[in-house]
C-alpha cells in the first residue's frame, strides 16, 4: 500500500480498525507450519492449500487445520448434535 492508499483507510476506517488489521496481519507471521490435528505439512506457495485449509484464531492463538481435518471435525459435530 502507498501513502495515499494508507491515509484513505485509516480515514475511512478509523485508528483503532487500522491497528486492529495491523494486529491480525502480525499474527499472519505466527502461522504454523502443519495441521494442528494430523501434523499434515502446509506450503504457503501452493494456491490450493492457501485456499483450502483452515485458520482459527482465538485469543492471540493461531491454529491451522487441513481441510480433511475440519471435515471430520464438522462430521463429528453433525452427529452430537443430532443425538
């Protein structure tokens, strides 16, 4: 982004917005190299898995889980919640 760009943001979204997405862009950096659940390797190069997979973020914790993984997950949760 140039300044111009910057300024506009800010202005349209206000100081405490702009830190806000400062924040979540640094947490960007925490991102874990595999799935949390299978230890599956992630490659941030690769489009598909950049799409596919993942990122949960709660309370300053990053956590990332394949797409195998959150299917199973939303399986498991399907069938409590029927019973």
């Amino acid at each position: 982004m140039n300044r111009k760009q910057r300024r506009a943001t800010a202005k349209a979204l206000g100081k405490e917005n702009t830190e806000q997405l400062a924040q979540k862009v640094a947490q960007f950096n925490q991102l874990p190299q595999q799935c949390m659940t299978c230890d599956e390797t992630f490659d941030k190069t690769n489009k598909d898995m950049v799409q596919s997979w993942s990122v949960v973020v709660r309370q300053e914790t990053v956590r990332l889980f394949c797409p195998d993984c959150i299917k199973k997950t939303q399986e498991t949760m399907n069938e409590h919640c029927k019973t």
